[in-house]
C-alpha cells in the first residue's frame, strides 16, 4: 500500500477580524433608533440640567471661590457662605438612611423570595409597593409627629453606652443622666435618616426582590442536595446570584437619600455647623437649605443656592457612576458557589 503524503497548509498570520452585519428590517430599526434616541435625550437632559446649574451658579462660585467647600455659615447678602456643614449633614443622613434600609431590604426580600408562602408573598409584594408610593410629605409628617417621640428612648440609650464612639456622643449629656432633657435628641441626623429609610427601603427591596428570586433553581436543589440548610443555600447560590442588584439597590437608595428634601425638612432643626454627632439636635441638608430658603432669597443668594444644588448634582453623579461600575463588575447570575 503505498503511503499518501498530504502537503501541510502554509502559516499564515493573524487573520484580521470580520465585522458581521446584520440585516434589519425595518421594526428592528425603528426599536434601535427608539432605544438609542431614548438613550441619547437622558444624557442630553442631564447636561443641559448640569449646564443650567452652572450658568446660574457662575456668579456666587466667582466671589466665594474655592471657600464655598470649606466654609460652615450660610450668609450670601452678608458675605460668608459655604456648603461645609449642609454637605456634611446630607451624607450622614443618606448613611443612616442607607444603613438602615439596607438591613429592611435585604431582610424584606430574603423573607418575601424564600420564605414567604404564596399569600403572604402576594400581600407583602403589594404592601412593599404601596411604601413606595406614600408622598414623601407624609412620612416626614409622621416621623415628626409620631416617630420621633417613640425613638427617643433608643437614641438616649446607643448615646449613653456608645457615646465613647465621636459619631454617637451628644455634647453636653452626663452618661444615665435623669435629669436630661428629650429635646437634646430630637430633630437629629438619626431620626431624619430612620424616615429616609422608611422612604429609600421599598425601591431597594423590589430590585433585589427581583434578582433573588430568579436564583436557578437547579442550583438551589443542588445546595440541598449537598447538605446545605436554607441559610446555606441563600448564602451560597441566591445571594452570590443577586449580587449586582443588591449593590445596584442600595446605591439606587443612597441616591435617593441624598437628594430627599420634604421629609427632612419637616425633622430636622437647621444648623449652620458640622454637626458630626448624629444624635444631637440640629442637622442641616443641602435640600432643606435650598427648600427654606428659596422664596425669600435675593437673586445673588439664588446664585449660592443654585451653587449648592450643583455640589449635590455633582454628588449624586459620582454616587451613580459608581454604582454602575460596580453593578457592571458583578453581574446578577455571575458567580455562585453552589
């Protein structure tokens, strides 16, 4: 028999690559050129609301200069005003709130997706939903009114046995002090960030409701088919999976708590200092400064407040951004350890 040589192929180099088009029909191109037009008016709003702030903010960040970051008081017609204490007052009721909100939501979800029989799924989905839809008015009503009396009693407490802790001390209060009056623990960055949390919690639920109970259930059954208790299995397979909608959640809440304005308004006791006990009465916020003092502003005091509107602007971008980022990083589904 004889032998059959078969001549190798010559090397070649790296082919370049072919880009694949694809022929649309028409619907197809009408949703993308949707999609992409929707896409596009989102960024063109925005800049045109950043380009707005800044216009109108020019005249009050030219006198103030790079003092309006470092500076407490708030006196525009007077001369000295910055944004130091209501910056700082904002991001730490947004932290409370998100604290908070992040222990109810995750809680909520967890309970509602795997554990919850169907009726009670049904009846909590829906009452989760109606949360979110209460005017944020109401809830600032409530927690001034009802909330904030009711509270007192632990904010009292964590002070007095955490108070070595700077962020929970209350100026001036002697540990286990009878004789100390209520009133140096109201309207204080604790109690306004509890009701943040009220309003922030639902819509963080929802998004990590969402993701966790779309976990595969084949890997679920694999868990218990491996020995893993319920908690096993949510800590291995349903929280790895939801993952990306739990950090996308609570930035999605952090956002909103920053910018929440009626409701903090309607608590706190304006201060212009940094207040960095969150206990202690008095807190102020960029929103409630703009809120109060809008109508009675002259137009370079309307500057300084367009000033502070694009610090939170700004604020919130970055806090979005980032949130994208780290959604993008850790996908939904990813990774599970099951």
């Amino acid at each position: 028999m004889s032998d059959v040589l078969v001549e190798a192929p010559e090397r070649q180099g790296p082919q370049p690559r072919v880009r694949l088009k694809a022929n649309l029909e028409w619907p197809d191109r009408v949703f993308r050129g949707v999609a992409r037009g929707g896409g596009l008016l989102v960024l063109l709003i925005m800049a045109l609301v950043g380009t707005f702030l800044t216009y109108r903010a020019l005249q009050a960040l030219r006198q103030a200069g790079f003092s309006f970051v470092t500076t407490q008081d708030w006196n525009p017609d007077g001369g000295g005003f910055g944004i130091a204490a209501v910056m700082v007052g904002t991001v730490l009721i947004a932290i409370v709130a998100i604290v908070v909100a992040t222990a109810l939501a995750v809680g909520v979800a967890l309970y509602i997706s795997e554990m919850a029989p169907p009726g009670v799924r049904r009846l909590m989905v829906a009452l989760v939903d109606l949360m979110a839809a209460v005017p944020s008015v109401v809830y600032g009503l409530w927690g001034a009114y009802f909330l904030q009396w009711r509270v007192l009693g632990l904010s009292r407490w964590i002070s007095d046995w955490f108070g070595w802790i700077p962020l929970f001390k209350v100026s001036g209060v002697q540990r286990h002090d009878p004789l100390t009056p209520e009133t140096l623990y109201t309207s204080s960055t604790f109690i306004a960030g509890l009701v943040v949390a009220l309003m922030v919690a639902p819509i963080a639920c929802s998004v990590m409701r969402e993701a966790f109970s779309q976990a595969p259930p084949g890997e679920r059954e694999g868990a218990y088919a491996l020995g893993a208790t319920r908690w096993g299995m949510i800590r291995s397979v349903v929280l790895p999976f939801g993952r990306g909608a739990l950090i996308g959640g609570i930035m999605l809440g952090l956002g909103r708590a920053l910018g929440e304005t009626i409701a903090v308004v309607l608590i706190i006791s304006p201060v212009f200092k940094i207040q960095p006990h969150i206990f202690e009465n008095g807190t102020s916020s960029v929103s409630s400064l703009i809120a109060l003092h809008y109508g009675e502003s002259s137009p370079f005091a309307l500057s300084a407040l367009m000033a502070a509107g694009l610090a939170l602007f700004a604020l919130t971008l970055l806090v979005n951004f980032a949130a994208a980022s780290i959604v993008a990083r850790s996908r939904s589904g990813a990774v599970s350890e099951a």
